[in-house]
C-alpha cells in the first residue's frame, strides 16, 4: 500500500484488498497493514459510522469496512474516508521492483505466501555458487533450500540448491562446528549480508 499526501489517495493492492478481508475474517487479527514509509495505516472492520471513519482518519488510520473491501475487491474501484480517497491498483503498480512481506494470520498461526507465488527472485547456492532466477513455488519443486518455503528470509540458515548438501553452508559452520563470526571467510560474510538484507538483496527488476 502507498500513501500520497498530496492528493490525500491510498493506493491497495489486490494483495492488500486480500490480506484485509482475511484479517477481518480472523477473530486475533488486529486487521491493520501499514505503509512501509509509516505514514499511513489502513483498519478494517465490520461497519463504522462516518464520525469514526472521520476520526481515524486524523490519526493516519484509513478505516475500511467490508462493504468498501467488497467495493476495492475491484481492480480500479475507489472508495472516500472522511477526506481520503481509497483506490483499487493492480499488484505490479507497487510490486514491479519487489517482493510483497509475508502475512501471519495469527489464529492459525500460517503465513500468507500467495503474494510471494509469482516474484521471481534470485536463488543463489552458497555451496556451487549456481544462480536461478525462480518463483517460491519453483524453487521449492527442483529442491532449493530457500525461504519462504523453507526457513526465513533476513535469517541465517541454508541456502543451497537442490544438488548440495546444508553441511557446507555458513549456517552449518555457524551452528553444527561452533565457527565463531569472526572466523568466516569472505566468502562467507558476504552470504551472510545477502540473507540479512533480504528479501531486497535476491529481488529482480523485472521492469521493461
């Protein structure tokens, strides 16, 4: 989601519209998503009376019912909050550049990963040193080691692809032999910097 001041619009995505009504469908939800730049937080809820939508509004909370979700469920559809403005974009408006965050859902305790099924990002061996780029669900089919199916991003663990084994990983050096961090190879401190600052680091432009 974005936020644009100057034109008092919030922008969701298909996959926000998405994430809220499952939020709301979620009884341990808080139903709120919040603009990376933080300075927008949008609410959803059942109903709300326009003194309350007003209100929230003044305090940078852009408060959604269902019925507008239903309305924003439409690519292009926009909804007014007291003096804002909601608007319907398609994923690839805020997502050409990079991968959407993962969603727990804290009544079942899963994370919502269909907003990470099509980003192609950039799989990289630490073993072989072998690079694809490849969807979660691709990557995860020929064997790799890599989150969001298998560990997390921005934490240290294997990342290997599906012909080496997690023996000769930084994380095995780390946690299996006792390795202390200043022990690593160059080599090594580079993989460990490409996993913290992930998912950015292995995100590929895919822009024209």
């Amino acid at each position: 989601m974005e936020w644009h001041e100057a034109t008092r619009t919030l922008e969701l995505t298909a996959r926000n519209v998405a994430v809220l009504i499952a939020k709301l469908n979620d009884p341990q939800s808080a139903r709120m998503l919040a603009a990376g730049t933080g300075d927008a937080t949008v609410h959803a809820v059942e109903a709300a009376t326009p003194a309350e939508l007003t209100a929230g509004v003044a305090e940078g909370i852009i408060t959604v019912t269902r019925e507008q979700l239903a309305t924003l469920s439409t690519e292009g559809a926009s909804v007014t909050v007291a003096d804002a403005t909601v608007t319907a974009v398609p994923d690839q408006a805020h997502y050409s550049r990079r991968p959407s965050g993962a969603v727990l859902m804290p009544s079942s305790g899963k994370l919502l990963e269909p907003e990470m099924a099509h980003w192609k990002l950039r799989h990289v061996c630490e073993v072989c040193g072998v690079e694809a780029v490849l969807t979660a669900t691709e990557a995860f089919e020929s064997g790799w080691d890599y989150p969001p199916r298998i560990g997390q991003f921005g934490v240290v663990g294997p990342r290997t692809c599906g012909s080496c084994p997690m023996s000769e990983t930084v994380w095995a050096a780390l946690v299996l032999r006792g390795t202390s961090a200043d022990k690593l190879t160059d080599a090594q401190r580079d993989v460990v910097a490409r996993i913290l600052a992930e998912p950015m680091s292995i995100a590929v432009d895919e822009s024209p």
